[in-house]
C-alpha cells in the first residue's frame, strides 16, 4: 500500500475545486484540471464521490461542509456587533406599531443573513484535497495508470476521507474499494477520520437556514399595532413553516428508505455485481475508440506496472486485500458498520441543527436589543431588565431546546420511513410525524405563558431575569423528557422489523 511514484502524489486547496461554478465537478465539463493541483508529502483529506449522483447536490453539500461553520461564526459575530451598536443608540431603529413609542431592530438578523450568504460563497477554504479529476492527469496515461495503482497509498497518507454519499455510491467498485482501502491503513495509521457526509445535505441545509431566516424577517419587522397582527403574523409564519416542512419530511424519510436498500445491496456485495464506468459506457469512449474493461485483465504476472490499462481494479483487490471474497467480506461487515452508522447517527448532528437555525437567535438579539430602548436605566438595572431576560430565553430555546427537538424529529421519521400506496397517506404520514414532533413546541409556548407569572407568584417581585430563569428550567425538563421519549423509540428501533 504504497505510492509508485511521488509525482502522483497531489492535492488542490477545496477553492481550486469549486472555481467556474464548480466546473470540475461537473461530469459535463471537459477539459483537463490537472494544472490546479500541486505535488505534496500529505493529502489533508479525500474525497470519495460518484459521478453518476446529482452533481449540482454534492456541490452544495460541499460548499456547506467547507465553508457552513465560517458563514454562521462570521454572522453571529456581526449579530453581536450590530446588537451592541444598537444598544448604545448608534444604530436607528424601526418604528412597527407598538402600543408605546419603540424603536424596534433589525439589524442582527438582516446583517447576519447577508455576511452568512457572502461567506457561503466568498469564502475560500485553503484545505488540500484529493479530487480524482483533478489530482489524475487525464492526458497522461502513465500518470493516470501510476495513480490508480498507488491509490491505497494515497488513502493511508491521507488524514482524513470525505465521503460525498449518494444512493449510486454503493454501487460503484471504486468507490468501495476506496472506502474498504482507507480502513484497511487506518489500521495501521493512528490519526486518520472519516467522514460521510449524504449530498442531499447540501440542498437541505440550505433550505432550512433560508426558512428560519424568513420566519426571522417578520419577527423582527412585521407591524405588532395590535393583537390580531400579531396572532396573524404568527399564522403566517406557521403556514409557510409547514410548506417546507412537509417535503423537507418526505426528503429525509426517502433518506432511510435509501438506507435500507444500501444494507440490503453491501450484504450481497460481490465483485461483479457492482457497477463500473467502463461496463456503463458499454467498453467504447467518446470518441468511439475500444475501452478496456476495469475488470478483465491481459498478461502474465503480478507486475501491475507491466499493464497498459488505465484501471487495473480485480489485480489491485487481490494484491491489498488477499482476495475478491476477502475484500466482499470486508464491504458486507467492516464498510456496512461504519456506513450504517455514520449515515444513520452522525448525520444530523447538533452543530448542523445550530447552525441551520442561527437565524432564530440573530432574531431574539433584535428583540432583545430593542427593549434596551424603553428606558435609559438599563445599563444599571441590566440584570433585570427585559432585554437581558429576552436574550437568555433566546439562548434556552437555541441551545437546550432545538437539539433534542431535531433528535425527535428525525426518530420519528426514521420510524416511518416506509412509504406508503398513495399519496394521501403519504401526506397524512408526514402530518402525523410533523404533529408528533410539535407536541414539545406547544409545551415550550406554554411553559412560556405560564412563567410570565413565575416571579409575582413565586418571589413576590417583578423581575424579567427570574422569568426567564424560570423559563429555562421548564425548557430543560421539556429536553429531558425528550431525551427519554428518543431512548424508547431507540430501543423500538433495535427490534426485528424496524
């Protein structure tokens, strides 16, 4: 498992790979990208992906892995900055109706959005990759042929493997071969990771982060005269939340129904089942030239270097792994664990479920900064005073309350991932998970109502602090039942049949 020639040996930083609109990631572009990569020592990490899956998908999912945590950072730190602004009175402010004169803010939630989208796509991530288009020469068939035949040396000095997964991933040779390659030298080098990261990710992030900026906007700038525009804006807000929602639930559902079939797929794995691209373009290039199959060999030997083939995958197999069954047996066990479990748990992570909702805290620094406004006492009275308790109860709700609520919800769909006959079930399976998922949304508004009272009742005082205090300790009980609904509904899922 070593490299035959130092030359192959490259990586490009990610923003090489996704200049022209992602250019090089488009299986319709020609042309050669070997110019955009450079000679090194290490590759920081590799990307595995198939070319047969949406590409417009994986270049989404990729520029939100890369440059997602940079876009929410950069737009939290500007909602700070813009709230304190505000708070000292250099900002002006909006005037929405208010039974008394309010200045009210937007400009936490309206600035974060805007440095977030720049960063989505300015930003510049220096990170060397491994791009098979670009780092293999296309042009140079020694070049070409080294690099396939040092691929498991570049996978064991690789630190890290990105996996770009999509339902035709498992069905590519390469792609499994890669995978089973990387765990094979992950053995014997400490350090390295993997990552799996689904494509439709992209597209979903970005989508969610636009709906909670949306039901952001309103919050923030819509007229709040009088009670009815308020019970109508929340409405509003509700009915465009569940337009998203009900797709967004078929999408992740489709997700572990796509799962489901890559088990079935991996545990009857077999060489010649899968699919290569040369078999796919019938053994003739563009050109109309002959193409010489990935899974046939010609000649005498172990010499690999003796082959004039571009892709040399059977002799390879037998080489790094012994055998063809040894390495199927490697995919139906090894590869499959690692593929089940990191699709399945580490997907929906909880920074993704911050991030994506960011836009619901830049909404409540408005809030909050805007009650900064309704008396000059307030740097004195500061823990007192509404404006603190409205940005506490903010916090509560993003960082106590939304992740174990996504946890939930993603359980319950992977519950009734299957799909069934007709289309109306289909809708009314979504509305059930949906409306499951919202009984802790109807206990936290609740919880909310009933410690309005919290300090009058309790301490006898009128204090916002210890209404918002009170508030958080509601919330974290809603969490903690949470917590224990997703054991039982975990422990459902470990039974025959599910």
């Amino acid at each position: 498992m070593e490299v035959v020639n130092p030359e192959v040996m490259r990586v490009t930083p990610v923003f090489r790979a996704l200049e022209q609109f992602a250019r090089a990631l488009r299986a319709e572009s020609a042309g050669d990208f070997y110019f955009k990569s450079r000679q090194t020592e290490r590759i920081s990490t590799f990307w595995s992906h198939s070319w047969h899956g949406g590409h417009w998908k994986k270049i989404l999912a990729i520029i939100t892995f890369y440059n997602g945590t940079a876009a929410v950072a950069l737009a939290l730190l500007t909602g700070v900055l813009v709230m304190v602004l505000f708070c000292f009175g250099t900002l002006p402010g909006i005037d929405r109706g208010w039974y008394f004169s309010l200045q009210w803010s937007c400009w936490s939630t309206c600035s974060g959005f805007v440095v977030a989208s720049l960063a989505m796509i300015f930003w510049r991530p220096q990170t060397g990759i491994f791009l098979d288009r670009i780092c293999i020469s296309q042009n140079n068939e020694r070049l070409k042929t080294d690099a396939i035949l040092s691929l498991a040396g570049l996978l064991k000095h690789s630190d890290n493997m990105l996996i770009l997964w999509d339902p035709t991933w498992t069905q590519r040779l390469w792609c499994l071969f890669e995978l089973a390659a990387f765990l094979k030298s992950k053995k014997k080098t400490s350090g390295q990771h993997l990552i799996v990261r689904p494509i439709f990710m992209g597209p979903l992030s970005t989508l969610a982060f636009l709906t909670f900026f949306a039901m952001a906007v309103p919050i923030t700038t819509a007229p709040v005269n009088n009670i009815r525009s308020v019970v109508t804006l929340m409405g509003a807000i509700a009915s465009a939340f569940c337009a998203v929602a009900f797709p967004t639930a078929s999408t992740i559902r489709s997700y572990f129904r796509d799962l489901d079939t890559m088990k079935l797929q991996l545990l009857s794995i077999s060489v010649d089942s899968t699919r290569s691209s040369c078999c796919d373009q019938k053994h003739v290039t563009r050109s109309g030239g002959p193409m010489i199959c990935d899974r046939k060999m010609q000649g005498i030997g172990t010499d690999l270097s003796s082959y004039r083939l571009p892709r040399i995958v059977k002799e390879c197999l037998k080489i790094w792994f012994g055998s063809e069954s040894s390495f199927e047996d490697t995919v139906r066990t090894e590869v499959l664990d690692i593929l089940n479990r990191d699709l399945t748990e580490k997907v929906f992570s909880t920074p993704w479920a911050l991030g994506v909702t960011s836009p619901l805290i830049l909404a409540f620094m408005d809030v909050s900064a805007s009650w900064t406004r309704v008396n000059n006492e307030w740097k004195e009275e500061m823990w007192s005073h509404p404006a603190i308790a409205l940005l506490l109860e903010g916090l509560v709700l993003w960082l106590l309350f939304v992740p174990p609520t996504k946890d939930l919800l993603i359980l319950l769909l992977r519950l009734a991932r299957r799909r069934p006959r007709s289309t109306c079930l289909e809708l009314l399976k979504n509305a059930m998970v949906l409306g499951t998922a919202a009984v802790p949304v109807l206990l936290v508004i609740v919880a909310y109502a009933i410690t309005r009272f919290a300090d009058l009742v309790v301490f006898d005082t009128e204090n916002a602090t210890l209404r918002a205090v009170s508030f958080g300790c509601c919330t974290l009980l809603i969490a903690l039942c949470n917590f224990l609904l997703q054991l039982g509904l975990k422990a459902l899922l470990q039974r025959p049949g599910w």
